[in-house]
C-alpha cells in the first residue's frame, strides 16, 4: 500500500501502466473491452524441463478434461523427460545439458507444445471465461493452433505419427540426410558442420541484401523488426556474420526448417499434417501462408498449406501487424514460455496493446494466471475471477474411488453380485446361527455380549451389490482414502431370539431386503432361486475367509516349528550362572540332581540369548566306574542325570569336560 500510495499518482500523470511484483496492475488509458482477443500460439521448441509442474494442482479440472479428450495421456504429456526423477538436485549445467538434448527431440517438442497449447487455451476461455476472436501461429505453432481451436479434431491426434516418420529422425534433425543429398557432402562429415542456426540482432533488409553474396545461407525467421534467425552451412553463416558486424548467438535449435532445402520433404510433411478438421466456432485464424485469414477448412488444402508454411520463411511481425490492423488489441500467448509476447511488443511499439502470457518460465502457476488476469481486467476486459477466488467447481464434484485389483479379473463384489441377483427368501431363525436378514438389519445381542450392534457390509466398490453374509457377527468400520471399508470378524457367536419389532433403521449406503414376517406364504419358483443363490453367495464367503484363515494357521505354525527347532540349541550352549567351586571329587563328571533346575529358568530376570551360538550335543551319560577292593565293595553311584539339566561351569574353565563333545572355547559366566 505504502509503494501505491508513492506511485500511483505518478504513473497516472505520465499515463503508465503500475505493476507490482506479485501482479496487481493499474491501467490509467485502459483499452476497454471493445478490443479484440487473439491467441498466439509459440513455436514447437519452447517447451523446458518442469514446465507446468504445478498446473494441475492450481487447477485440478484441467486434468480431468485433459485425460478425458486425450487417448493415451501419459504419452501426449511426455511427463518422463519433462520432469525427470534423479536422486540428486541438478545443476544448472545439468539442466542446460537435459534441455539441450529435449530441443534436438522433435517428437516430444511438438507433443509439449501441443499438448500445453490445448491445456492454458481451456484456461484462458473456459476457466477465466476470456472470449477470444482469433488466432495465429509461430512456425509450427499454426499446428498447435489448430488442434487448440478446434480446427483439427483433438481426438485424432497421433504423435505416434511424429515419432515414427524418418523426417524428424534422420532427414530434418541428427545425420541431416535431405541437406547431405542436396549438397553432396561426404559421408564423414560431422553433423555439427553440415547445418547450423544463429540468431542475429539485425534488420531483415540488411541481413536479406547481404545474403545475396552467400551461397547455403538462408533467411530462416523473423522475429522482431531487429532480430532475424540465418540457417545454413556454418562455416558461411559465420562469414555472413562477420561481413555484418552485428551481434549474433548460435540457436541451439538446428533443425532444417522455412527454407528451400525442405522442398524434397514436402509431401511427406502434408501427410504429417494430414488430420480431420473440425470447427473453430467462428475464430479468425490467420497463417503465415499468406498472412490472411483461413478460410474453408478442407483437409487436404490445411495440410498443403502448413508443409507449405514449413517451408518459406515465417515473418512474425507482418502476423503481428495484420491481427493489429483487424482490429485485435490483446494478445494472448497460449503456449510455454513467453517468447512471442516480447516480440509482439517490440513489434508494435508504443502503439495502444495488452501483451501477456499464460507461461513463465521459473514463475508458479497460480501466479502467472493471476499476473495475466489482473492486467485484463484493469484494461476492462471482462474475467471469470471464480477460478481463482474460490476452489475448483469440477474438482470438488470428485468422488474418491476405491479401485483393488485382484488377479486381473472381475471384482469380488461383482461375482457376489451375480451369484446374488435378487432378494433372499424368508429365512427362519436358527439358535447359534446369525441368518443373512437378521446381520442385516442388526438384530439385538445378549446382553452377556458387550460389543457394539452389527451394522451392515460395506462394497468396495458399488455399495448396492454387496449382499448381507450369513456368517458375520460383529463389524468393525476402518476407514480407507476417505471412505468407508468394513472390516468383518468371522467367529460365529450364539444368538437371542428376535423379539418382534427388531427391526432397525438402514445405513443410508446399502440396501438391504425386508425381514419376512412368520405368517408368510409359500415361497415361490422364484423365491426359492433367489434362496439358493443368495445361499450360495453366503458359501462362496465363507469357503474364501476359510481359505484365509488356514493359510494363516499354516504360517503360524511354520513360524513356531521353526523358533522351537532353535531354542534347544541355545538352551544347551548356554552358560550358567557361575557357582561355587566344587569340592575336590572324582575324575568323572558329577552330574547335577534331577531337583536342580537351570539358573536361566529360575532367573527372575529376562535375558537375552548371545547372537548365533554354536551347537553343541549334550555328553551322553555314562556310568561311573566301578571299583572292586579286598572288601568287595563298590563306590556309590551318581546321583540320577535329569534330561533337561546341563553342565555347570566354572568361570575360570576354559574346556568342556572329557568326552562332551563340544569344541574348545573360552566360556564366561552368564549375565544372569
């Protein structure tokens, strides 16, 4: 406010427009509404990597009509090589090097340009309601022009087309074969030598006076009264420069294009370019054929015209100044990047007009449309603001979907579905047995039983052919993305009897049958159908759950066999918790009593087993000696060996007793 209030009264008194860096705009000569709107559409090599990034998060709907006209989308959007996923930020130099590459790419140049022509064209008049009047094209940006506006049929858009055709492969672009078959180069000549492109800061008489001294050397493009693009051999472009003296930079675009060497490619870029035409809903469209208004939209003559338009030189400002003197005021630029607005200031000068672009290259979305929308309406144009005051109309009448894929076939609910096609017949209540109605409608439980009331099955996807299961008893509602996914218990639980009047209120999202009354009618043909199937529904269900249920039973066990097999390992080659040293006795092993228990089962504290110890076989028992003597008498016997005792140790020992059978090891007291 502080930087208006200094400077709106001076841009007023020196007639001005004021702008601000985040876009507000003040028009003190606005040119009013009786202006007419053209569009203008970029060439093909505009398009940067990350362009559009965030376009459809400002304007979600965007993508739901882009998707819906487009036959592959993902294709078309090129997204792989727009924005490339790398585990690194790049780098500048990274960047120049990937956009490099993209620019020598005509397929996907054509592809982004086209597809972002269409997309900020619905922007421009369907989102922010701009009406436009007309049209017109940069080089190839008359192709994009077409399909934006109708003219030719989005729905027969083939960029396959592009891809496929040696024209953009090997003869325009790469080896450059069409320049090599004309002039008779040899085969070992770097590409980089056979065509190049340089922008010149020069005007067009100039530059066109001087090329009549150089042979290979083409007047390519126009684009301002002062800057011009010369294509040819390089090694003469850079003597045309040099005769000049004038600024000039080498194009990083070096395509063959708007010169006499495309003559032997004509006819096949006319069937490139060969596509149903439509209705452009009465648009003027003016073309660089012959810098007038289209007229009939004939197949064949539309894509005559733009081959021929490849192949003469494209005069920008001349397009410029013919939309001016028809009368149109706004120029908008539908396409990436913001190239043809500059031109078409630098064109017109000071003469009264509204430049803006769609695009800008390193500025947000959001931004760049409401940059664009407040200079419309401060010249007085008439905008729709709702897109950009309020959220997304279409996006909100979204409903999330819940899509499981299963095998590739049909849904389960589908299959129930079909198994289950009309209501079940009267079904009569069974003790320990929850019928399909009674689950449905919620009857009351015991009041033993504490957990909530049942409440009805929940689709996954159509919530209206998910039948009630006869073997539910009680449900948990989880929720998924949103929506509502029922989880459902599968113990089957005793149930009270009904008293009359049970019946509950539904859930608004399903339907279930009326409960039938106990003085109904005999069943009919069709009633007894609609019990089988809807019995047949309910085994389906339960042989699937039972399926589930034993696959788990069977991982489980596997999971305890397997931490059982190992225990008795670790509980063998466990250390004990040292003792006292034992008294002197005899040479054998002294085996603990049957009463002694192991220190780590009677260790209150948890302890946990050293990580992969080795295993080791317990020492079979064997039975001291015994001794004769004079007396006859024999040693007392050792105490009986428990089968689930083990050797204590001593923490001073460093082998295992004689025979045990396990491998040398330094053994250290347990931690308890």
């Amino acid at each position: 406010m502080e930087l208006a209030a200094r400077s709106l009264r001076e841009a007023h008194a020196r007639g001005e427009e004021w702008t601000t860096p985040a876009g507000s705009c003040f028009a003190p000569r606005p040119i009013g509404p009786d202006g007419k709107v053209a569009l203008v559409y970029p060439g093909a090599f505009n398009s940067y990597p990350g362009l559009g990034r965030d376009l459809f998060r400002a304007f979600p709907s965007l993508l739901d009509s882009f998707e819906a006209q487009a036959g592959d989308p993902d294709r078309m959007f090129r997204a792989a090589q727009l924005y490339p996923r790398t585990q690194t930020a790049p780098e500048r130099r990274d960047l120049m090097r990937l956009e490099g590459e993209l620019g020598e790419d005509i397929p996907f140049m054509l592809a982004t340009g086209t597809t972002f022509a269409i997309l900020y064209t619905d922007l421009v008049r369907e989102r922010l309601g701009v009406t436009a009047h007309g049209a017109f094209g940069y080089s190839l940006g008359e192709s994009s022009m077409l399909f934006a506006t109708g003219g030719w049929r989005r729905s027969a858009r083939r960029d396959d087309r592009i891809s496929a055709t040696p024209l953009f492969r090997d003869r325009l672009t790469g080896p450059r074969r069409t320049v090599r078959d004309l002039w008779k180069l040899p085969e070992d000549t770097p590409d980089e030598a056979v065509w190049g492109s340089f922008v010149l800061l020069e005007s067009a008489d100039r530059v066109t006076e001087a090329l009549a001294r150089h042979d290979r050397v083409f007047l390519t493009h126009v684009n301002t009264p002062t800057e011009v693009v010369v294509a040819g051999d390089p090694a003469r472009c850079r003597a045309l420069i040099a005769e000049l003296g004038c600024p000039s930079a080498r194009s990083p675009v070096g395509s063959v294009m708007h010169c006499p060497a495309v003559d032997a490619e004509l006819t096949g870029l006319a069937e490139l370019n060969d596509h149903p035409t439509g209705s452009v809903g009465g648009l003027e469209l003016l073309s660089a054929y012959d810098y007038r208004p289209v007229g009939d939209l004939d197949r064949a003559e539309v894509a005559r015209r733009i081959a021929r338009t490849l192949r003469d030189t494209i005069d920008f400002p001349r397009l410029v100044r013919t939309a001016y003197d028809r009368g149109f005021r706004y120029f908008v630029e539908t396409g990436p990047g913001a190239t043809c607005t500059r031109w078409v200031h630098d064109t017109l000068g000071e003469a009264a007009h509204v430049a803006m672009p769609v695009d800008r290259r390193g500025v947000p979305a959001a931004r760049s449309v409401a940059q664009l929308a407040a200079r419309l309406v401060a010249h007085g144009l008439p905008v729709d603001l709702a897109a950009l005051l309020g959220p997304d109309p279409v996006a909100a009448a979204r409903t999330p979907l819940l899509r499981v894929p299963v095998g590739g076939g049909p849904s389960v609910p589908a299959q129930i579905a079909r198994r289950a096609p009309a209501p079940p017949a009267p079904v009569h209540a069974t003790p320990g047995v929850r019928t399909a109605v009674q689950a449905a409608v919620g009857a009351p439980v015991d009041a033993e039983d504490a957990r909530p009331a049942p409440v009805a099955a929940v689709s996954l996807e159509v919530t209206d052919l998910m039948p009630a299961d006869p073997t539910l008893e009680d449900t948990e509602v989880l929720t998924f993305d949103g929506d509502p996914l029922a989880f459902l218990p599968w113990a089957e639980q005793p149930e009270a009897a009904t008293p009359p009047g049970a019946a509950q209120d539904q859930p608004a999202a399903t339907t279930v049958p009326t409960a039938p009354t106990a003085h109904a009618g005999t069943a009919s043909a069709a009633s007894a159908a609609s019990a089988a199937s809807a019995t047949s529904a309910g085994d389906f269900i339960r042989q699937v759950r039972q399926q589930m249920v034993a696959t788990h039973s069977v991982v489980m066990e596997t999971q305890r066999i397997l931490q059982t097999t190992r225990w008795p390992g670790w509980r063998r080659c466990w250390t004990a918790t040292p003792r006292r040293p034992a008294r002197p006795g005899p040479s054998h092993p002294v085996w603990p009593s049957p009463r002694s228990s192991h220190p780590w089962s009677s260790s209150p504290r948890p302890c946990t087993p050293p990580p992969r110890p080795p295993r080791c076989r317990r020492p079979p028992h064997r039975a001291p000696p015994v001794s004769s003597g004079t007396s006859g008498s024999s040693s007392p016997s050792p105490p009986a060996v428990s089968p689930t005792s083990s050797v204590p140790s001593s923490p001073r020992s460093t082998a295992t007793p004689s025979g045990s059978g396990c491998p040398r090891r330094r053994t250290t007291s347990s931690p308890g």
